[in-house]
C-alpha cells in the first residue's frame, strides 16, 4: 500500500467505516483461553477446557479483552476497567473510565474515555502511565501498539516511550495485528495492505488482498471477512493468495492454534480446526443460559429429583466412552486394548444381551503384549483389569440408552411448555389482582436521570377492562420514545432497507391490552423484529416477538381469565434503547385456578443486511467505542 493511500489530504473522507459496534464481546488469549459475553451483555463466561461447557464468572460488562495480563472488562455503567480476580463474580477496579483497553501478553494500554490520552498498566505496581495523547482506536499485538487519531483517522505506532510516537499511515476502516505485521483496510473496503518496517526504518504498505469488511489476527494468522456475504478467509502469506475459512459469524478472534467465531444469531461459538476441516462446536453463554432455564421449567413441572436424572442424563450423553471408562476407573483399557477394540468387543457382546464370556475372550485377545507390559505397573494382571471391565462395561449401553430415554421426554415437556403454554403442568399460585373489582394499569415512570427512558409497566386485565380501556396506536409524528432517530441512523448503517420497515416505537403495554400509543412512559425504541413480524423482505426477524406474547395475554383475557400483567425494558449503563423486554403474566381462571403463565425474556435485536449477522439495538457503540444512544439523544 503507498502510504498515499492512507493519506487524508488525497482521501476526500478520511473517517473510519466503522461507526458502530458491538463491543468486545469475544476474547482469547494465544494459549487457549477463551471468554465471551452472554449476548445481552449482563454476564461474562469463561470456556472450561476444550470441551463444549461454560462457567459464568461476572458481568454486566460492555467489552472483555485478554492476554497473559489477564482478564479485563469495562463496566457498561461507568466504562471503569475491571480486571478478574481469578474465581466468579471477583473482579478489581484497575482504571479509570475508558473508552478501550488492549491486552496482549502481558501488556495491557488503555484509552482514556474522552480520548484525551493512552496509558500503559504495570501489573507490579498497579499504575498507569500515560503515553500518549489523544487516540480513538487501540490495536494491540507482538508487533507492536498502534492508535488511530481522532483527528483525521491516521494510523500511528508507539515508539516504546512515552510521548514517542510515529505515523505509519492514513486512515483505515479497520486495522489488526498479528506476530509480525499490522494490517489495515482501505477506507471505502475495498483492499487489505500490509505494513512493514525494514531494517532501515523504512516503511511501506502492500496490497495482499480485499475487498474486506473486518480483519482479525493472532499466532494463527490473518483472517478478513468478505463484504458481499461475511465469509471468512484466511490469508496465506503472499499477496492475492487467501482460502476460504469459514462462513459468516457475528465475530471472531484469532488465538496462536484457531480461529474462534461466533455463529451469526450470537447462539453458539465454534472453533477452526484446519483448511478444508468443518468447524468445531465449542458451546458458549447462551446454549448454557438456555440450559438454566430448561432446568427452571423442568423443575416446575417435575421437580427436583426429575432435574437431577436430567442433568445426569445430558452428562452421560455429553460423555464419551473414553470419559466414562476413566470414571469407572477403568482407564487402564485404554492404555491396553484402547477404545476402538473397546468398542468393538462392546459392539459384540451386545448385539442382543451382554454375553460376558464372550466380552471376556474378546477384551484379552486385544490386548498387546507390549501395551500389558506397561499396564502391569497399575494391574498385577492385565487379567484384573478384563474383570472388572467384564462387570461394569455392560452397565454402559444400558445407561446410554436411558439417558436418551430421559432426555427425550425432558425435550418432550420443555416442547410442549413452548407450543403449547396454556397446558403446562406448572399451576403458581395466582390471585385475583383487581382493586374494587376493576382492572387498572401502572404506567411507572421515566426516568429523568437516563434521558427520560421509560422504566416498565404492569396491569391489571380482564374483559370489563379492555372494553372501558381502548389502546391507542403510536404516532411518532406527535411523540417519539428517546433514540427514535438514532435508530433510524443506525438502520441505516447497517444496511437495512427501507428504513420505516426496521425500526419501531414499541408499546410496553400494548395496542390491544389498552396501552397508550402517546405518552412516553408507555413507548420504547425497538427493532421490528423485537416488535412484530417482519414487513421488509430481507427482514429474518425473531421466532417470537413481544407481539407474540400480548397477543397470548389477550387470548387469556378473551376467555375470562383476569391476567397481572408486567413488562420491563432492561438497559445496559445509561443507553435509552433496551437491551431485552422481560415479559410477565399470571393468570386466574373463571373458575379460580391458575391459567396462563408467562415468562419470556425478547431481544432487542434486528439482523444487519450489512454484516450478515444480528445486533441488539440497546447494545451499540459509536466509532470511538463510547456506548450510544446516549441520554438526550432524540
């Protein structure tokens, strides 16, 4: 790349592309490690091992980054750096509000929140130490620090002193840094250069690929994603030779042996196992959130001895052979025989029932005279280890085969709670919520501190009510919830056409539950999908909207029921557009028994036609990493 083309007297819009973000939801450390955030942000999870579970360890946070250093967060409230302690829920306040941290290794940097300065963390000391002045973006790696000016967007690196520091080139819609190299993005996407520094202190940019919408780099190489569809491609090491990697993902990072990606409904991650291998599935926040209330619901409706089988059950189903051989201690077969001719005598044996002698004579023919003679330092006989195995291997079909039994039938409840929620077997206890007779509605109150943002409703439904108590539609026109423009700006940015499809001012309690449609404690700024069914064409939207569940409110409510009804909009730190819609219902029959029940949590999310994956609307930040819609903005 001629530096030219990062030059901001010959670029005639020298700003970066990328104006809004998600946050650093995604971070890796070149070992291994990986954490990520749940995706409304409210909980930090850490990756056990190489397997598929998740622990949680805090939050809310509003980006994570990672290295040797540690573990760091931004709080979303207070953008203060929180570093973890090392056991859930323990984190330290390391720094001062910022609008980004880096970490690679065991260097850590920061941007001060109003990009006013960079600093340098001690890990001895516990201090920061300025650097630099202003900077909007930190991109961190082995081959070094680098800042883009807030000013025009130019791409600077760090000198190893204080104050010193060098422009390397204009600005970029992105950058990223590996082992070796920094990498940028052209301005408008449309090529990815390389720069170099030789020996001499010469630099030079080189072009080696694009067009390209984001890079991501690491030990394991340089990996961009494709505009037109968000695959992933990997760089090869010589300008113009990239292969594809992967399809689309919400995000990625890239540690010294993979590239982490998560899928593009933020629901799972998955791990590169290699050119021409399919990606690995490693699990992630929300398959295990999704796990925890699966075992809500099913203590609900069977109880705890019933969530006990079930968790045992998807651990023996989660278990492979060679996991449930070293738990039965009978890990020397492995050693000895090893798990396929394991499997292959099991496979025998019990074709129809459990023939021992046969499992007997099959276990000692596989073993290898080599491989019992190491085996005899754990066993006096090798043939000790065949009877216990002959004892305890039957056990291993039967187990597997009831697992399966019980998780189909726990999939059984869990399907029928879904479809069909008004024949659950969970009857709360319920009450009949009028006051002199009659239904009512809380409209609550905004909230003055955070941009008048409205704070969640409740009522009181029934038939007498909702006649006396027309709704109301909304005619923003009139009256506009807070970020109703930004919204649209932010629509925009992602691609989503035509922009009246994409983005609405949700009732919180609703049209047809007799919600006002014009005062603005009733009135929210959401994604359509959140709202309703989609109307655009290249809308996806959800499976479920709030639309979904006010419309099973007045079902209930249609047919006698008298329903408490609450909806409350979660937000992170002082944002005016939600991150979720908690959705609650209880209702009471004519005839005094329980009657619908609701509980339902609805993303405030909308599929980006820009970047081929999902965004949540209360969750935004701008281009210099600062939390938006702000308060005050319309």
């Amino acid at each position: 790349m001629a530096d030219s083309e990062f030059d901001p007297e010959t670029d005639p819009d020298p700003t970066p592309n990328s104006d809004l973000g998600y946050g650093a939801e995604l971070a890796v450390t070149g070992k291994g490690a990986v954490y990520a955030l749940a995706a409304d942000h409210t909980s930090v999870w850490q990756r056990e091992g190489d397997g598929t579970d998740w622990t949680r360890i805090g939050g809310p946070a509003d980006s994570i980054r990672a290295g040797r250093a540690g573990l760091f967060a931004i709080n979303p409230q207070t953008r203060e750096v929180f570093k973890y302690a090392g056991e859930p829920d323990s984190w330290t306040r390391v720094g001062d509000p910022s609008a980004d941290v880096v970490v690679n290794g065991d260097d850590v940097y920061r941007a001060a929140a109003d990009h006013s300065g960079v600093f340098k963390w001690s890990r001895k000391s516990g201090d920061w130490e300025r650097i630099g002045d202003s900077a909007q973006r930190l991109f961190l790696g082995e081959a070094g620090l680098f800042a883009t000016s807030p000013a025009d967007g130019a791409i600077h690196k760090y000198g190893g002193e204080p104050g010193k520091w060098e422009r390397v080139g204009g600005p970029g819609s992105t950058f990223a840094v590996d082992n070796d190299d920094l990498y940028g993005v052209a301005p408008d996407g449309s090529a990815v250069f390389r720069w170099k520094q030789d020996k001499r202190d010469r630099t030079a940019w080189e072009k080696i690929g694009g067009p390209a919408r984001e890079l991501y780099a690491g030990g394991a190489g340089l990996y961009a994603t494709n505009p037109a569809d968000g695959a992933l491609h990997k760089y090869d090491g010589e300008p113009g030779r990239w292969h594809a990697a992967g399809s689309a993902g919400a995000v990625f990072a890239v540690n010294d042996k993979h590239a982490i990606g998560l899928s593009p409904d933020r629901g799972a991650f998955f791990q590169s196992e290699g050119q021409g291998e399919p990606w690995k599935y490693i699990g992630g926040p929300s398959s295990e959130l999704q796990e925890l209330k699966d075992e809500q619901t099913l203590l609900q409706e069977r109880g705890q001895e019933y969530v006990d089988e079930f968790r045992r059950a998807r651990d023996l189903e989660r278990m492979s052979l060679s996991e449930w051989l070293r738990k039965e201690g009978l890990g020397v077969l492995l050693d000895v025989i090893g798990v396929n001719d394991v499997e292959q005598c099991l496979s025998a044996a019990t074709s129809f029932e459990v023939d021992v002698s046969s499992l007997s004579k099959c276990l000692l023919a596989a073993a290898r005279p080599v491989a019992v003679i190491r085996a005899l330092t754990k066993y006096d006989k090798v043939g000790g280890a065949v009877r216990k195995a002959v004892k305890t291997l039957p056990r291993y079909p039967k187990e597997a085969a009831r697992a399966r039994d019980a998780l189909n039938d726990a999939r059984k409840i869990l399907d029928k709670v879904k479809e069909k929620p008004e024949e659950r077997d969970y009857k709360p206890q319920v009450f009949d919520c009028r006051v002199g007779g009659r239904g009512w509605q809380d409209l609550g109150h905004s909230d003055p501190a955070n941009g008048d943002r409205p704070t969640g409703i409740t009522a009181c439904l029934d038939k007498s009510y909702l006649a006396e108590q027309p709704g109301s539609p909304t005619n923003v026109k009139q009256v506009k919830p807070p970020a109703y423009d930004w919204a649209r700006r932010t629509m925009a940015y992602h691609d989503n056409f035509p922009l009246r499809f994409w983005r609405n001012a949700c009732h919180l309690l609703g049209n047809q539950l007799g919600g006002s449609g014009l005062d603005l404690r009733n009135l929210s700024t959401c994604t359509r999908a959140a709202n309703a069914s989609p109307i655009a064409r290249n809308d996806p939207g959800l499976p479920q909207h709030m639309l979904t569940f006010e419309t099973r409110v007045r079902n209930a409510v249609d047919a006698g029921q008298v329903v408490w009804y609450q909806v409350t909009p979660k937000y992170s730190g002082a944002r005016t557009s939600p991150v979720t819609y908690e959705m609650t219902a209880r209702g009471l029959t004519p005839e005094g028994g329980t009657g619908l029940v609701l509980d339902e949590v609805v993303p405030n999310s909308a599929y980006s036609n820009k970047f081929r994956s999902y965004f949540n609307l209360g969750l935004v930040t701008d281009r210099v990493g600062l939390p938006v819609p702000s308060p005050g903005t319309p």
